[in-house]
C-alpha cells in the first residue's frame, strides 16, 4: 500500500512538472541575487535554477558595480544547464538586449546618450552606452585632432549616436558633434558681448606662420602676424608663447561665420604719425638692417617703421651685385631719406647718398689733361678698362692707346693685371664716364715736332735706312718715307745707294696729315722751289744771264762751310758755249 502512495505522489511530481513553462534559452529573465562571493553574484533566475554572474557586469559606464543581496535583476538566458548543474546567464547580455531598445528610441529623437570610452581599435575608440558596444571613429572625438586619448579613457560622458544597425550590431557615435553644439552657443554668448574696437583680455591656444589663435574665453580669435607689431615680426613666436596672456583689441566680428580679427599693435601709438616731421626728406639716420630681399634691403629706422634701400641706390660702383653682397641682416648702417609715401606707409631711402659720389671726387682730384695710374681690370673687343681710386673704371677707346700702332695691334700688348699710365681726356660725372688716353702720356710728340713746321717749309732729316723703293728718315722723333721718284729732281740722281745712314739733307715739307700722323717731305720738291728762287732773286733768263750763271750765283750763296748735303743740281755750272 505504502509502495502504490510513493509511486501516486511521484507521478504526481511529474505531472507537475510537465505543468511548469520553464524558460526558453537565449531570452531575458527576471532573478534574484541570493549571494556575491569571490567577485560573483549568484543569481536565482527560478524554476530551480542558479547562474553566476561576474560583478563587473553589473557596472554602469565609468561607475563601480552596485550589486547586493536580494536585489532584483534582469540576465540572459544563455544557457539551462552546464556541465556544472548549473544556469548560464549574463547580465551584460541582458543589458545590450535592454540597451538597443533604449538607444534605437533615443536614435529616432536626436537624444544625447552616455557611454564611456573604454578601448582602441583601428580608426577609433570602442563606447560602452550602458551594454551595448558603439564605434567612435578618431575624426569624431573632438573638434581638433588629439594626440593623447588617455584622459578621456573611461570616463562617462555624452555621445550623440549617427548610425545604427541592429542586425548587424553596430552603432557609431560621435562626441564632436556635442562640443561643436556647445560650443556654439558659448561662442554666441561670448559673441554677443563683444563689440568691434573694444579691448579683451585672452589666453594664446595656437600659433602658426601667419598669426595666433587667442582664446577669449569659449571663442578663438585670429590675431594676425601684421597686427602684432608696428614693426616688422618675421614669425609670431618671436613675440609670443603658447598659453601666454595678452590683451587684445577686437578689430572685426563676422556675425555669420562667428570668426573674430583681433589686433595687438592697435594698443599702441602709431608711429607713422610723426615720420615726415621725424625723417623730413635729405635727412641722414642709423638703421638697422632687418630683411634682404632681390630687390633691395629694408632697414628700421625705428620700432615700427621701416624703409626700402633699393638695389639701385645702395652704390655707387656695385650695379649689378645681389645686394646681400653689400649689405646683412642685422647690420648697422646709415641711410638717407629720399622719399615718403604717408598713405601707402612707404619709406624710399638711399644707401650711396651718405657718401660722395666718387666720380665727382675723381673729378676734383684730376683735371682733364692729369695723368693717372691704374690696373688693367679688363681687356674688351673696344678697349681697356683701368682702375681708378674710388673703385671706379676708367675706358681707354682703341684709338686712344697708340700714336703709330692700329687699335686692335696694339691692345695685344697688354693683359689683365698690368698697371699702366693715362691721361685724363674728359670726366662725365653725370653719365658716370671717365675716358683714359695711354698714347698721350708724355704728350703729343707730332704736335711737338711739326708745331713750328709749316708745309713748304725747309727741314733737315737725317736719314736711318736705305731701301729700295727710297729711304727713311727722321724728323724730331718723326719718321717720314721719301720714295725714290722724290730724290731728286734729276732722274739719274733718284738713286738710294747714293746716301747713307746717318747723312742729314734739307728736305721740303709737301704734307702735315695730323690724322694720320704723317709728314710728307720731298728733296725734288726742295729742289724746285730752291731753282725758282733762284730765278726770282738772281735774274732771269730775259735779262741776259743764262740759267747756268744765275744758278751759279745762287749756290755760291747759298754753299758755305758746314753746310748740308745738297743734290747734285748744285754743282758748278757748265760753262756757256756759244
């Protein structure tokens, strides 16, 4: 009887349990925590089953896990049974399941989510939004590129949620798009309580080649490199440093584009309003030498105000020189004032102007006609070049560097380096110009020699060579051709051989060529004239006398001891036969 109520109340059991709807695995259950030990919450999910849950899943993003005994909590039913006896349940699965619910509504209504960056992984961050795992991509982590994530890491805060897809499980967030919307209405209200020409103070965030980002306080303004200084400033870090503080004036606000001009040298007195009293035109200052450029060399005058030395005006001598051959950086020079454009904020100055033109100086050391003495500096295909003092040139022309020899000949007789002597022939200050004479230097020698010669005039010669064709001779350093058919009068006596080197004879000057420095002399032609004065001052023929008694009388007047060579129309006369 006892063995039929054991097996009753058994089926009975079992009927029961058939009854019971145990849960469906991989759905979310309602349980009790009965227990936390050894970092475990044990967690009654009913039906007679118990699972483990690790306490870090019941942490919030950034918090501790708050977990505790008799607490009610939702998990996942992963599993009914291990290999333990017992369930297999997650309440970090239970939360995403809980998650996406949540963050699909807060995705449909534009609604801020928050969640906490707690990993790296290839272009971003990983986001927990309180059980469901989110992408942040690097471009969306803050407004400017970071290079330490570090202090960001873990921390709770706000996202706003770009794309979701459940069936695929993923999720991109952004936490940009909230510090630009912040942002932005910092920056309205700061905006709002600036005003164009009003000075603030701000911090220095960022600096670049061409200005500074100042922060005043929840908005960036430009302050450009040319707004810092009245002076010159190459870069902006020579003046300022990264979080430095400064005041500033607000020069311009774009309503539209919220961007802000700001201006440090606006602070100070301009110094432009005093240059054409200060630097008044011709006046001489110390500069300093601050840019060179290909054109010419700024230099300060003072703080705030610069001139242009252009290339031209920097020397006298140096014309086609770069001019960071003339002058450097940073070097002191002095300068004059040639010009002043107050509008366009243009100083013109002149670097030669401080010192006298050399060619002026030249002029007043040596008059035209003055000899000089210089190197050679260069040989060209119209004449030399030699230097003078003052470092200038003075051009000797082809024509200008020998008496007897052609340009082009005589030129081969120098080379660079040579120093040599010249005249001054004339001095062109305007134009720069010197012009240099060789072939004067020890002056005219045929204007010397045939100063007081006159063509028809008597000289005496002396004769240096015999050649066939006549002879040679010489007159004051003067050299002359007498060709064979001017010997003499007598064409049996138009003989060479018949003089020698040596022998002086009475020449008659037919031709002074000054152009091209010859002189034309001729013993026939001395001859003639000699035989017509004769006639004239010792009778004539129509008088009785015969040719032979009037040349008689002539030759005995004119012959006396030591006198020179005559030809042979002076011998003695033959005697009348008739």
């Amino acid at each position: 009887m006892a063995q039929n109520a054991t097996m009753e109340e058994f089926e009975a059991l079992l009927n029961e349990s058939f009854e019971i709807d145990t849960p469906q695995e991989n759905s979310v259950v309602k349980g009790k925590v009965i227990a936390v030990e050894a970092g475990f919450a044990i967690v009654d999910v009913g039906y007679k089953m118990e699972g483990r849950v690790e306490l870090k899943e019941f942490a919030n993003p950034g918090e501790a896990p708050e977990v505790a005994v008799g607490d009610e909590v939702e998990v996942f039913l992963r599993q009914v049974e291990n290999s333990k006896g017992e369930a297999v349940v997650s309440r970090e699965m239970a939360r995403r399941e809980e998650a996406w619910d949540r963050l699909e509504k807060a995705h449909s209504t534009g609604e801020r989510v928050d969640g906490a960056i707690f990993g790296r992984v290839k272009g971003g961050f990983t986001v927990d939004l309180g059980g469901a795992v989110a992408f942040l991509p690097g471009s969306q982590v803050d407004v400017r590129p970071i290079r330490d994530a570090g202090p960001l890491m873990g921390m709770k805060q706000p996202f706003q949620i770009l794309k979701m897809d459940r069936r695929r499980g993923n999720i991109v967030v952004s936490r940009r798009s909230i510090l630009e919307e912040s942002r932005a209405e910092q920056r309205a209200e700061v905006i709002g309580n600036l005003a164009e020409g009003m000075d603030a103070e701000g911090v220095v965030k960022n600096i670049t080649e061409y200005g500074a980002f100042v922060d005043l306080g929840g908005v960036d303004g430009l302050l450009h490199v040319t707004d810092m200084a009245w002076r010159r400033i190459n870069h902006p870090s020579e003046i300022l440093t990264i979080g430095q503080s400064i005041k500033v004036q607000v020069i311009k606000i774009n309503k539209d584009t919220h961007r802000i001009s700001l201006g440090m040298k606006q602070l100070e007195e301009d110094p432009w309003s005093i240059v054409e009293s200060k630097y008044p035109l011709g006046s001489k200052h110390q500069g300093v030498v601050t840019n060179i450029t290909d054109y010419g060399a700024f230099v300060e005058l003072e703080s705030g105000v610069e001139g242009l030395v252009h290339v031209s005006e920097m020397s006298w001598t140096k014309k086609n020189v770069h001019p960071g051959k003339i002058v450097s950086t940073s070097q002191e020079v002095e300068v004059m004032v040639l010009e002043i454009d107050d509008a366009k904020r243009r100083v013109s100055l002149g670097l030669k102007q401080t010192i006298k033109n050399p060619w002026e100086v030249f002029a007043e050391a040596h008059s035209e006609g003055g000899e000089v003495e210089g190197e050679v500096k260069n040989i060209t295909e119209f004449g030399l070049f030699i230097g003078l003092p003052g470092d200038i040139d003075g051009m000797v022309h082809l024509s200008d560097i020998s008496w007897n020899e052609r340009g082009e000949d005589a030129i081969k007789n120098f080379k660079k380096g040579d120093i040599v002597k010249a005249v001054v022939s004339e001095v062109d200050v305007e134009k720069e110009r010197i012009s240099l004479s060789i072939k004067a230097v020890g002056g005219d020698k045929f204007a010397e020699a045939t100063g007081n010669v006159k063509r028809g005039s008597v000289i005496t010669v002396e004769i240096k060579s015999i050649e066939d064709g006549g002879i040679e001779v010489e007159y004051e350093g003067m050299k002359s051709f007498i060709r064979k058919s001017d010997l003499s009068r007598d064409r049996a006596e138009q003989k060479p051989e018949r003089f020698s080197v040596g022998d002086k004879v009475d020449v008659r000057v037919t031709n002074i060529d000054n152009k091209t420095r010859k002189l034309g002399v001729s013993i026939k032609a001395r001859e003639i004239a000699e035989e017509k004065e004769a006639v004239e001052q010792y009778g004539s023929s129509d008088s009785g006398a015969s040719l032979g008694d009037i040349l008689g009388a002539a030759r005995h007047q004119v012959r006396r001891p030591g006198s020179l060579h005559r030809c042979a129309c002076f011998a003695d006369p033959p005697q009348d036969r008739r």
